[in-house]
C-alpha cells in the first residue's frame, strides 16, 4: 500500500481520557450522588451561570418557547421529524420477535422489549443543537420507550426556545434546562427532581462523555463519542469545491474535529487544498473553529492503488462519517465495513444526516466503528430470551445432557437439577434422590 500525505494533521485524536477532565467529572458525579439538586444547582450555577426557581420547564413554558420559534423553523423541525420517524419506524418493523420449536416440546423464543426509561441529552454549548432532539427522543419513542426526559443547557443564559420546541415536537415527556455533567449525573442517579432513567443517549463534549463512561454500568448508554468526524474518499471526477465545503462543514463543529480526504488523484487533492484555504479566508461565520480543525487534524492522503487501496485507508481510520464522491459511490457498501455511516455520491452529504435527512446522527468515533454502529431504534430495546418445555420426554432427555455437560464442568448442582428432570420423566435412578428420600 502506497500512501502519500499532500497535508498531514499536526495533532493525533487523543483516544485516552484525560485524567483531569475524569476528576472533575467524578467529584460532581460523587456530589449529585450525595446532595442531589444541591448540587445540579450549584453547578449550573458555576458553569452555564444557570439558576431558574425550577431546571423543569412547565407546560406554559413550553408553549411560550414554542412561540418565540419563528413558524418556516417550526416547520423545518416538523419535517426533518417526520424523516426520522419514519426510518425509525422502518428499523423498528425489523426487528421481529419469534418462537421456534427446535424439537418436539422444547420452545424458544424472543421478545425484543423496549427500555422503561431513557434520558435524551442535547447539548447546546456553541450552537442549539435541535436534530440531536429528534435522534434521541423521537428514537426513543418509536422503539416504545414509555418515559423520555430531555437535558439541555442554556445558552449564554438564555433559554434555547427552538431546542425546547424540538424535544417537545419529539415527544419528550419532561424537559430539563439543565447540562453537562451535572445533567447526565442527575439524570443517571435521580434527584429530588429529576428522575432517574435507565439508559441515556446523546453527543456531547469530553465531560458529558466521560461522565456517561463513569456512570455506565448504573445506567445504560448508547456509546461514547467524541469529536466529530468526517472523512471523504474522492476519485479524479470529484469537484475540489465540494470536497472543500464538505470537508469544513464537518471541522466547524470544533477545534478538534478531524477532516480527512482519501483520494486516488494527486490534482484533485491539491486543488482541495487550494479550495479549503480560500473558503476559510471568506466569509464563514465558524471560520475560526473550522481553521483550528483543519490546521490541527486535517489530513489529505493521496492513494496509488486506485480505490481499492482507498477504501482500505478509509476503513484504517473508521471515521464516523464517511463520504463517498466517486464514479461509483455504491461500490463502498462492498469495499468498506468500518464507519459510522455511508453519505454516498455528490448529491447528499453528511450534513444531511447530521440535521434532516433520517437516519441518525448520534455515530460512534475514534474507531469505534470498527465494533460498532451509531445510535438506532435497537438500543432503546432489550432483546430477551425465553424458554419452555412442554414434553415429559424431551425434558428427561434434556436433563440426561445437562447432567453430562454440567459435570465436565465439575458443576454438581447444575447436573442435578437435570438428574431431576430425567428422573421424574424417564425413571432415572440417582443415588442423591434415592438418598433424600
């Protein structure tokens, strides 16, 4: 494999938890867990400068965000929803319990039961982040979660009213102003106020992470995810603008979202270059953040092995998203196995998914899409086994092969309660029956 860097990143994603971060977040874990609102209040306080007479937003409050939303973004939430909904629903038609009789009298089965409660957390540190309302929530609800709170900071002190609208619209049946740490503590724990939840979903930066990492295990969570990141496999047709574009649109989410271009053209990758400069010296509002990203963790890497060898870097870095602008954007389904998601051909792209198009946007990052995929109707839903016997025959027989297979294992008392079995329906003599007698 011959691999060629035209830009290589200053700076490599730090895949470990930093250790000061992981303090901080334990203490305010460890003071929720004692003090409970006591404490959420007093790090709101501290943090987003936060302290209303309640984090729970009323009906009344409700409405009155909803008001304040002009009506065309109202409309937009309602449509990205409805998208959302509706691949949602699609997911969820997949998934199918079932029963099988493996043999005569012996039936096993599925049921693929939804989560009690789940926690949405939507941040809202630089921007209101209204589609991680609809990924969470409204994914929620499709899979049948009966009880969905929703966290959300303030923003610069004041209240996101079209983030409200959107976990509102998503079906959210409380709402918290309230984030960070503090938000996924509360919301793990439960405090007087807030209630505790079985499971919380949502992106959101390195404390929220490594506090949903701290908390795992007490609560469950979708994954652990950390900057955002894009990565785009282009051939000798693709346009440098739109790779520029796409590449930035990506980078200004922070100053450490990675932003790579695999390529098989030389020309193509200079040319991007050239674009992403150029475009960052105009008029981008988020020119400062995107800068920091593509000056720290942008990459261009030129591949001469044509796209096979492509594909193959792209599936080293398992990005979380990945773009596909060549000829043939459909070979990547059969090229690649290691991504967050697919956003294949010029005419979609990542932002798309990360706003309206459906599927969801909360993916996993720093190779973990190597192990596995992004937030879906299947994690709000508990796959259960169950199991019956209904033939004294089969039930004898069953318990003949526990007994072997349980004392190769040197588990007596397995064994026995299959010595039962034979027992009591094929007749079988045991000495520890007989003695008990």
């Amino acid at each position: 494999m011959v691999a060629r860097r035209i830009k290589t990143a200053a700076l490599v994603a730090n895949t470990t938890v930093n250790k000061k971060v992981s303090d901080i977040v334990k203490g305010v874990i460890d003071d929720v867990r004692a003090t409970g609102d006591k404490a959420v209040r007093s790090y709101s306080e501290k943090f987003d400068k936060w302290s209303p007479p309640s984090f729970k937003l009323s009906e009344s409050q409700i409405q009155e965000c909803i008001a304040k939303v002009p009506p065309q973004t109202i409309a937009d939430i309602i449509e990205a929803q409805k998208n959302v909904r509706t691949f949602a629903e699609a997911q969820r038609a997949s998934i199918k319990d079932f029963e099988i009789e493996i043999q005569p009298g012996v039936f096993l089965g599925q049921r693929n039961n939804p989560i009690a409660t789940a926690g949405a957390y939507i941040p809202g540190g630089r921007y209101p982040l209204l589609a991680s309302a609809h990924m969470t929530i409204l994914t929620a609800k499709v899979a049948g979660v009966e009880h969905v709170i929703a966290c959300t900071p303030p923003i610069a002190g004041q209240v996101p009213n079209a983030t409200v609208a959107a976990a509102h619209l998503a079906g959210a049946d409380e709402i918290f102003l309230v984030g960070g740490t503090q938000a996924i503590a509360a919301m793990a724990l439960g405090t007087e106020t807030i209630p505790k939840v079985d499971f919380v979903a949502g992106p959101g930066n390195a404390f929220v992470a490594e506090a949903k990492r701290q908390l795992f295990g007490e609560i469950g969570i979708d994954l652990l995810a950390g900057p955002t990141e894009v990565l785009i496999v282009a051939d000798g047709a693709a346009d440098p603008l739109t790779l520029a574009t796409d590449l930035l649109s990506q980078a200004e989410h922070g100053p450490d979202s990675p932003a790579v271009l695999v390529t098989t053209s030389e020309a193509v990758a200079r040319a991007t270059a050239a674009r992403v400069d150029d475009l960052l010296r105009r008029d981008l509002p988020t020119a400062e953040l995107a800068a920091a990203s593509w000056r720290d963790y942008g990459e261009i890497v030129v591949v001469d092995g044509g796209l096979d060898e492509a594909f193959a870097v792209a599936d080293a870095y398992a990005s979380e998203h990945v773009q596909i602008l060549t000829r043939e954007p459909r070979q990547a389904l059969e090229k690649m196995r290691n991504y967050g998601a697919l956003f294949l051909g010029e005419k979609t792209c990542v932002s798309y998914g990360d706003k309206c198009i459906g599927t969801n946007h909360v993916l996993p990052t720093r190779k973990a899409g190597r192990y596995t995929g992004g937030l879906w109707v299947g994690k709000y839903l508990k796959t259960q086994t169950y199991q019956e016997v209904v033939d004294e025959r089969a039930s004898g027989e069953l318990g003949r092969l526990c007994a072997r297979c349980s004392r190769a294992e040197s588990f007596e008392g397995h064994a026995r309660s299959g010595d039962l079995r034979a027992h009591k329906y094929l007749q079988d003599s045991y000495a520890w029956i007989r003695e008990g007698e």
